[in-house]
C-alpha cells in the first residue's frame, strides 16, 4: 500500500485498486490515490474500479495552536522564496489568502455591528496548518465561515508513469505536494439578503531529483458564487458585473467560460436544479502564465467585498413575514443537499475522519425541509426557483 497521505479536507480525492488483470506497471490489487482529472488519469491499459476503504485514506489530526504563526511554510520553502519562482508563489499564495482572510473578516463584523469571530488555529505534524473563524448568531450574520490552510502530503508516483506508459525498471520514489486554499461560506438571517460563497486556491507537485517520470505541476482553482434566496435583479447584476470586471482585467473569455462552469458545477441533480444564481468557477487551471492566474486569483478574492457587503447593506433590514423566512430555510436545505451529497471536498473529509468542525463550517445553523413543497406559479419564490432550474445571463 503506498504511503499514507496528509490532504486538506477540501481537496477532492478517489480510492481505486488497480484488477489484477491488468497489463499495466501499476502494482496490482493495491490501493492508490486519485486526484480526479489531475494528477492520475485514466490509462487505456487498465480500469480503475472505486473501492471503500476507509484505512486506505488518512488525515492527520490537526494540532490545535495559541498563536497564528507568520507563515504556515515549512521553513526550506521559506528560504527558498527570494530565489525559487515555485516557492515564491507559495509564498505570495499564502500571504494573499491570509490577507482576504482579514480584510473579509474585518468587513463582515463591521457590517454585522455586534458579532465577532471566534478563530482556532492549528498546525499538521508533517507540516502546514491552518486558521479557521467562525461567526454565529450574529446581528446580521446567522454563521459566518472563513477559514485558510496550507497543507504538504505525499502522493505516490506510479500513475504518472502509467499514463506516459513509460517503459522503465527505476523505481520511483513518493511526490511531495503543496496546497493552500481559503475558502468561506456567509449565511445571512433575513431571507432578502443572500448567502455567498467562495473559494481560492493552489495546488502543486514537486517532484524529487531522484523521481523520474513524476514531472512538477501546479494549477488554481476556485470561484464566488450567489446564493438568494429572493432575487433581486440589480443586486444579482451587481454581483455578476463585479465578476465580470475582475476577469476581464486578464481575459475576457474568462467570464463566460467561468459562469457556465459555475452553474454546472453547482447543480443538485436529483433536484434537477442550480444551488443558486451562480458566479464564477474554475480548476485545474493552468494553461496560462502562472504569475497571471495568481494575479486573476488576488483579484477575485479582492473582489468578495466589493461584490457581496454592497448588497447585504441593502437587503439586511428589509421586513419580513413567517413566509419568507421558511422559504428561506427550504432554500438552505438545498444548499445542504448540495454539500452532503455532490460537493468532492464535504464527502471526501467526512469518509476520511478531518475535522468536522472545519468540514461541515459550510453549512448553515438552521435549514428546513417540507414535504412535496412547490411554489406558486409566478410569485416570487416561483421566480427563484425557475432562475436556478434556468440559469440566466445576467448581463
């Protein structure tokens, strides 16, 4: 069995054993890890078959902290930083996530005008850590989340070799990998103001001198998106014209190719519908300058606030009925399913024991669930609920 790997609880990873009929160079009937789509692709010589295996994954248990250190970076990495472009990333990544961490934290309790967050840090035995602030029961804010981490682990090398179907009697040893992420959700009280998520992050390979056939790749990801549970035009083209503004400071087919990622991804299935009106999505991203995509990605994070406080200025105290607000929560139960059942980073944590604090921080305090519920045909609830079973073009 290849050695046990350390991952963030928001990295999306599958357990597969390699039949023993297979031809390929992969050792067979032993479990391996998968990346989806990036690391380990499929190789036409072999089937990989899905296998539950709880023992097969690991992640190590977090060390709680009483301070926030000044960098989460192993210290090779920070020494590094002045004369290795790939660490340098690293380190301006993490700097640039801490910051957002900051300033989005700062805007929501001054907006909120009562509640404060509380913030856990904690470290990995084999290296990184994170910080993790939560906000509940605010004035405004009913749970608030923004949490940050830098995670190493190690992923076994012989997929890699697999897809290249190299032929070759070295034997490799294990890749090392770096990811660095924040992600938030911000679940209002009044049902007028909507719930925002989003997330940013970077993910990379290093691969050992002593490695052959196990190249070093490194991609972004990541994406904010809307969720209302009312619509309100001019609050959702405000949302998606902020968007908008931010990828076209870098290209201008990002938006559209990354709006229609976005409601493609966050699609409940078995409903048949989006979470909500969508925003930005990518991953995998790294088919452009890397200086570029770490600029596009500080840009989108800048743009949380100025995207998202605006609106929730105007919608936080707006009357409500009874009404309202259990169409809310019925909203927030979709939000829910979403999260338990298709979100990759919410199920893979909680097959593989993270921590369930940080896990399930997405999720809101309270939700509700009705029996055959639907809408009237034309009111407002009707509306919403078309617009995320259609999406729309906004602007």
């Amino acid at each position: 069995m290849p050695p046990t790997t350390a991952v963030s609880a928001s990295s999306s990873f599958t357990l597969f054993r390699v039949p023993s009929s297979s031809s390929t160079k992969l050792k067979p009937t032993t479990t391996y890890i998968q990346i989806p789509n990036r690391f380990f692709p499929k190789h036409p010589t072999f089937k990989m078959t899905t296998t539950t295996i709880r023992a097969a994954v690991s992640i190590e248990k977090e060390t709680p902290e009483t301070e926030r250190p000044p960098t989460f970076l192993r210290e090779s990495d920070d020494k590094e930083s002045s004369s290795s472009s790939a660490s340098s990333v690293r380190a301006r990544f993490e700097k640039m996530i801490r910051d957002a961490q900051d300033s989005v934290c700062q805007a929501i309790e001054k907006t909120d005008g009562g509640g404060k967050f509380k913030e856990d840090v904690w470290s990995r035995p084999g290296g990184g850590g994170g910080i993790s602030r939560v906000l509940q029961d605010g004035a405004i804010w009913e749970k608030a989340g923004v949490n940050v981490s830098v995670v190493y682990g190690v992923m076994p090398p012989e997929a890699y070799r697999a897809a290249k179907a190299a032929a070759s009697d070295e034997k490799p040893g294990p890749i090392p990998f770096f990811a660095a992420g924040i992600s938030s959700v911000l679940h209002p009280k009044n049902p007028f103001a909507p719930t925002l998520h989003f997330n940013y992050r970077y993910f990379e390979t290093d691969a050992p001198k002593d490695t052959p056939g196990a190249p070093r790749q490194w991609w972004f990801g990541g994406g904010t998106d809307l969720t209302p549970a009312y619509i309100f035009e001019e609050d959702v083209k405000h949302f998606h014209s902020t968007q908008k503004s931010a990828c076209d400071k870098f290209d201008p087919t990002f938006y559209p190719r990354f709006k229609k990622w976005c409601d493609d991804y966050f699609y409940i299935k078995h409903r048949g519908e989006r979470r909500g009106l969508g925003g930005l999505f990518f991953d995998d991203l790294n088919d452009y300058d890397q200086e570029m995509l770490l600029s596009f990605a500080t840009e989108c994070a800048n743009s949380v606030i100025p995207a998202y406080i605006p609106i929730i200025e105007k919608r936080k105290d707006t009357p409500f009925t009874d009404q309202h607000k259990a169409w809310q929560q019925l909203r927030r139960g979709r939000y829910v399913e979403f999260n338990l059942v298709y979100d990759r980073g919410t199920t893979f944590g909680l097959k593989t024991g993270g921590r369930i604090e940080s896990i399930l921080v997405s999720l809101p305090l309270t939700a509700r669930w009705e029996y055959d519920h639907n809408p009237k045909e034309g009111s407002e609830e009707w509306k919403l609920l078309d617009a995320c079973i259609n999406p729309k073009e906004w602007i």
